[in-house]
C-alpha cells in the first residue's frame, strides 16, 4: 500500500512541477497508468472488487482535481 501512494505521490510531484495548466489530463494519465494493475488482478483472481477499488480511485482523482486546481490557482 505505501508503495502505491508512493506511486501516486511522485507522479503528481513530477507532472505538476513541469505542467500546472492540464490537471485532469495529468489526473487522467495517472489513472490510466495504475489501474490497468487492479483490472489484471480481477481477473487473475477473480476478485472483483478490484474493478470497485478502480472506480472509485477515478472518483477520487476527480475530487482531487478540484482540490488541486484551488492550490495551484
């Protein structure tokens, strides 16, 4: 778990620190670059809440695409 918000936490430190001005496209990318690990492990152990756990990490980069956006402006 530390080495996902890790993940997490060096994406935005690098993204926003060349690119403030294209947060949800920034957002997006990070999405798309971690999921696709929580889609394997669906279907490789047929544990479907994987499929929730990545829906609901898209709602929370929507939310903190609002929070960034306040912090950069």
């Amino acid at each position: 778990m530390a080495g996902f918000f890790s993940a997490l936490a060096l994406l935005d430190v690098f993204c926003f620190s060349f690119i403030k001005n294209k947060i949800k496209t920034i957002l997006l990318i990070e999405w798309i670059i971690i999921v696709p690990i929580f889609i394997y492990w669906a279907f490789e152990y047929e544990y479907w809440l994987w499929i929730t756990l990545a829906i609901s990490f898209f709602v929370t980069q929507q939310l903190r695409d609002k929070k960034i956006k306040k912090i950069v402006a």
